[in-house]
C-alpha cells in the first residue's frame, strides 16, 4: 500500500529524482544535472498527483500525454519512469547514455516505454505537444457523444528558456492559441540561465506577455520549488475551457548544488562526485549511490492507480461500444493504424481509373485527385498546408477546417512551415491519423529537422512537396528546388518519391498511406506532365521504385529518369531510335524503394557491367553518380535557377529532348 502523501514525502520524493538524475550522470560522466534538479519539484507534483497514465500499459490511450520539450534533462524522465513503474529497471538508470540502452542523452520514443516523443533540438517538442493536442481535440469531436466523452486527455509539457527561444515556439504556440488547444498545458522553467550563461544578454522578451498575445491563459510568477503553489496552479489551468496555459515557474538550475546552483556551470556537465556529495547532503539526502528507500518507491508507484484509470477507461468504453459499435469499431482500428477492409479495392480501383484516364496533368493535380479519391475511404486522413492550399492542392471536396468545423480534417498551418512539419509529428505519435502536409519544395528546408525527426521515429508522416524544380518558372532561384530532392534523399529512413504523371502519383499515394516505417515526401511538379503508357507488368513493376519503362532488344544506352523529366527522355529515346541508338528509359520514381530490392531485380533494369547510363533530373547530381558510375553521364543543374517561364528556363538549362539526345550520343562515342 501507497505510504500517505505529505510535504516531507513529497519533498522525498522529488529528491528521489534529483538524486538518482545525479548518480546516473555522474557515472557516465556526461549528462545535464541542471535542469532535472531545478525542475523536480514540478515533476513529483505533476507526475503524483495530476498525470492520468499506467506505466504497465504505456500504450493506453485515453493517458494524459507528457513531452519533455527540454530533452537534455532526459534523466529527469528516466528517473520518473523508473519510479513510478515503467519497464526501466535501476540497470537501465545505472547505464544512462551508454550504447543500446533504453536511457540515451535525449529520450527516444522507439527506445523507452513512456517516452511519447523523441526530443532534444529545442522547440520541438512543444511542437509535437501542440500536434498531440490538435490530434486530441480533433478525434474528440469526431467520437464523443453526449453521454460519453470516450476522449478526454490533457497534454502537459516542460520547457525551458532555449524551447523558447528557438523560433519554432512562435509558430506552434501561437496556433495554438488561434485552436483554442485547452487541453495543452505548458510549464516553463524560467530559470534565466543556459549554455551561455545569463539570458539577460540575449533574451529580454516579456514571455508571459507573448503568449498572452497569443490567446494563451498565462498563470505568472509560480515558485517551481513551491509544491502547493505548483499544484495550485495546475489545478487553475485544467479549469481553462477555451485557451492553452503556460505555467511561468521560477526555479533554480542546479537547485541544491552549493557552488552551482544558478550557474551555467550545472547545465550540461556532470556535478562531480565532491559536488553531488555536497548537494544530497544540501537536500537532506542520505543514500548511497542508486539506491531509493522503499517508502519513496512505494509513494511513487503508479501501477495501482493507472490500471485503476484504465480499467474505468475501459468499462467506459464498454458503454460506448454497445451504444455506438460503428464508431467504436473505427476508433479501435484507427488507434491501431489499422487501414479499413475496403481499402486495398477502392485504392486499386482508383489506380485502374487512372490508367485508362490517361490525363496530362500536373502531378500536384494527380496528387490532389489521389486525396480526393483516398480521403473518402479514410477518415483518418487530416492535412494542411503552410497557407499554400491553393498552390499544393491539399484540399479536397470534403476537407473542413478543424477551427471552425466540428468534425474537421484540414489545418491551416499558416505560413509556419517547420511548425507545421513537427506538429505533424505530435499528431502522428498521438495515433488515431494519417497526417500530410504541403508546401513548396524549396521550404523543405525550413521543415527539415522535423522530417529527420519523423524519420528517427518512424513515423507516418506524409510530406507533399510541390513545385519541385526550376519548372515552376518566374518566381525565380529563392523559389526554385535545386539540392533539395538529393538532401531528403540522403536521409536514412526517408522516403522520397518523385513521380511522373497520374499513375506513379497514386501508387505513390497508395505507398506513402501505407507505409508504417516511417515518413515519405512526395515530390510533384507545378507543369503539366504526359501520362506514360504502360503494360500491365510495368504497372506491377511501379511499386519496386525503379523500372523499365522503355525496354528495347539488345539496347545501347539506359536513360535514368524522373518526375516531370520522363516526358523530354522518352522523346529522346524515340529521337534516338530513329538515329540508330537503342535506349532503355528507367522511371526511377524512388531511389529507397528500389535501392531495397532484391540484387536480382535491381540488375536487371541497371546491369552493373553496362557503362552508358545517362540521368536525367532538374536537381543537383552528386547523388546519382552511384548509379552511373564514372563512366556514365548526368544531365542536372548544379547552380541556382532564373527568373522565366518554366518551359524556358527548362530548355536553357538543358532539360530538352534535343539536349538529352546530344548527351547521349556523346557518352556513346566515349
């Protein structure tokens, strides 16, 4: 039985994290002590006495969600999880920052039970809070009933002056104010110091009157080494109905620490076996290293009151099975990122129906049919864009905002590319959607780190990258993808897909939707592209990535092709034909997929022997050398574009079937 809670246990408690924070870093001498002994108090109350969560079901779903936006205080966490039952054993604590274990420097979801998201570059997980919270209120709207709130979770966060910092919290924060996110509850360890030292130097903002600004509610002046103050104000913020709290709690880096508390000197080197004796004596610590008394385990442990939250859950959702067995259906399979029964019919159906439409359209266009078409059979599907809609053709006939519409799928992100990316993130690891989300390929730029992000953690994002080359014309080179196809290419666990017209567009669609191992970028053209006839073994053949889409006997040359690029090298194959020479034409729509086949294959549409392999793509061209080799040729663009019409700018720098048959013809001479 739980040991009764009161301030001395409680204080007990919380330097049960402080201590095992410093035992764990101080072993593996690396580690930031700082901020989990400013921030523990905060913790014991939010954790012991507001949190609803199970640590033996950590999947549970109607949990309040918890991200540590300040992952570099990531034994803070640990220590909490260790604690309070989690599947994270004193071993585990024992072997922080140490190869394989489920305690690394910043928390990893895929790594640790009760991590909900993977944190560390400052910023984003508050954006990911923002997403979870989104994701939240969305699938409430479209599952609660009158009698039964099935979902209802709060979102709670700790942050720090660096989170604040980092542009990003700008974006996210303040959309979240525009969403009226009530659910999302932030703390903000205001404790004036980082890296650098003193933020008086670089950081003056008046934060509690920014996120005021924002449509926050903003609860000030909190001690963060004050318990019933900090619950207090906890207890404040769950009664917001209709705006997101931030929690200004003022604390002490490196609190207890005799000769580096509220210095910069605690943020992120370990304390040194001298100072973390003089700190547990400061604290009124008196237990060897990595040892806790059991009547602190015992007041920590959640076991018995999380099982009690789910089991109640669960009945709950008994009742509302019963009364609602359609909607719980669909819920239970959409927590599981289960795909419905009819979707692989309607999927298939939709691809035949492009095959025999034969369109020459865009493959933003194509891309926009395909949500049109897949949307309607799952209503999982909710996307945005970076206030480019109109340009991505994100939206489709039954996209309803999410802040005006009850039952909504569509956000508008505003021109908030990186926060839209990482939001897309939270949604993602909150479960229950399929998130996409567009903007112009250039601008992936500022969405990369959440893509890397959403890659380390597998996530199934799907990235809708319009306007992909120097074919979008006059906005000219701050508009123009150059190097950006090869960088997502570059990424691990990213896939990219550059298709060539409507059919390569849905199957990529069909991929991206059911791909559960991570993100994929859907990279689309602004200018029309010739839909390209194909047998039915070719159109098998799509799904591996790369394949013959021009296959002549006993051929001299191979064209290696994509995306909009396809329709100038089948000219030229024919041009050549009629001059003499032979030419295979690879669609190489992604380069992961078919780099994932078997030798087999992937010998037979590029024979490695065979050293007349030309490329042809409106991108940078390092990357494809692995392809060609030193013997092959690369037709691509290596400088920044111009200002011109599309069609222009394509035949200046050399994307032409005439220039594409010069090449060719001298790389058959060499």
């Amino acid at each position: 039985m739980a040991a009764k809670i009161n301030n001395n246990l409680r204080k007990d408690m919380a330097n049960a994290i402080r201590a095992l924070s410093m035992d764990a870093i101080d072993k593996a001498k690396s580690g930031h002590p700082g901020m989990p002994l400013g921030m523990s108090d905060i913790a014991q109350v939010l954790w012991s006495e507001h949190l609803r969560h199970n640590p033996k079901n950590p999947n549970w779903f109607n949990r309040d969600r918890f991200v540590l936006s300040n992952g570099h205080g990531s034994m803070l966490l640990y220590s909490l999880l260790h604690l309070t039952g989690y599947n994270l054993n004193i071993e585990e604590i024992k072997n922080f920052r140490q190869l394989h274990s489920k305690t690394p420097g910043h928390p990893e979801s895929h790594l640790t039970d009760g991590v909900e998201t993977t944190t560390g570059p400052l910023g984003q997980g508050i954006a990911n809070a923002v997403g979870m919270a989104i994701a939240e209120k969305t699938l409430a709207s479209q599952f609660n009933k009158h009698d039964n709130n099935i979902i209802d979770h709060r979102t709670y966060v700790f942050t720090g002056d660096g989170c604040l910092m980092e542009g990003i919290s700008h974006e996210v924060c303040s959309l979240a104010g525009t969403l009226s996110l009530n659910k999302l509850i932030v703390f903000y360890d205001d404790n004036g110091i980082s890296i650098d030292g003193n933020v008086d130097g670089w950081f003056t903002d008046d934060t509690a009157k920014r996120f005021e600004s924002y449509n926050w509610n903003v609860i000030r002046d909190v001690d963060g080494h004050s318990l019933d103050s900090i619950s207090n104000s906890i207890n404040e913020a769950i009664k917001s109905k209709d705006k997101p709290t931030l929690i200004c709690c003022k604390t002490k880096i490196g609190y207890g620490s005799p000769n580096k508390e509220g210095k910069e000197s605690s943020h992120g080197s370990p304390l040194g076996p001298e100072e973390t004796a003089l700190t547990k004596s400061y604290i009124g610590w008196d237990h060897s290293p990595f040892v806790i008394p059991d009547y602190v385990y015992d007041a920590w442990n959640n076991i018995e009151k999380g099982t009690e939250l789910e089991n109640n859950w669960n009945e709950k959702f008994d009742d509302y099975r019963e009364k609602y067995p359609k909607e719980a259906a669909d819920l239970e399979r959409r927590i599981k990122s289960k795909l419905p029964e009819g979707w692989l019919g309607k999927s298939r159906e939709f691809i035949k129906d492009c095959n025999e439409k034969k369109e020459d359209i865009a493959t933003r266009k194509a891309s926009q049919n395909s949500i049109e078409a897949f949307a309607k059979v799952l209503p999982e599907m909710i996307g945005g864009s970076a206030d480019l809609g109109a340009s991505n053709l994100t939206m489709w006939t039954g996209s309803k905002n999410i802040k005006d519409n009850e039952n909504g799928n569509y956000i508008n992100y505003g021109v908030r590319e990186f926060g839209m990316s990482a939001i897309m993130n939270g949604i993602s690891a909150h479960k229950g959607f399929i998130p996409y989300g567009g903007t112009f390929l250039t601008f992936a730029d500022y969405s990369k780190n959440a893509i890397r992000m959403c890659a380390i953690m597998g996530l199934n994002n799907i990235f809708v990258f319009t306007h992909d080359s120097i074919g979008l014309g006059e906005d000219g080179p701050t508009h123009q993808a150059i190097e950006h196809i090869n960088s997502l290419r570059d990424m691990p666990n990213n896939t990219v897909i550059r298709p060539c017209d409507t059919l390569e567009t849905a199957m990529g669609w069909k991929f991206a939707i059911e791909n559960k191992d991570g993100p994929t970028c859907l990279i689309l053209s602004r200018q029309k592209c010739k839909f390209q006839n194909r047998t039915s073994e070719q159109i098998a053949k799509i799904t591996k990535g790369g394949y013959v889409l021009k296959d002549p006997k006993d051929f001299d040359i191979i064209l290696i092709s994509t995306g909009s690029e396809i329709g100038i090298t089948m000219d030229a194959a024919n041009i050549l034909e009629k001059k003499g020479i032979k030419a295979r034409v690879v669609s190489m729509l992604s380069t992961e997929i078919f780099d994932k086949q078997d030798i087999e294959y992937k010998e037979s549409v590029l024979p490695p022997k065979f050293n007349k392999k030309l490329v042809v793509e409106a991108g940078s061209t390092s990357f494809w050398y692995k392809y060609v080799g030193s013997n092959g040729d690369i037709i691509g663009i290596n400088s920044f574009g111009e200002s011109a019409p599309g069609d222009k700018l394509l035949e200046y720098f050399g994307f032409s079937s005439e220039n594409v048959v010069e090449r060719a013809e001298m790389l058959m001479k060499n």
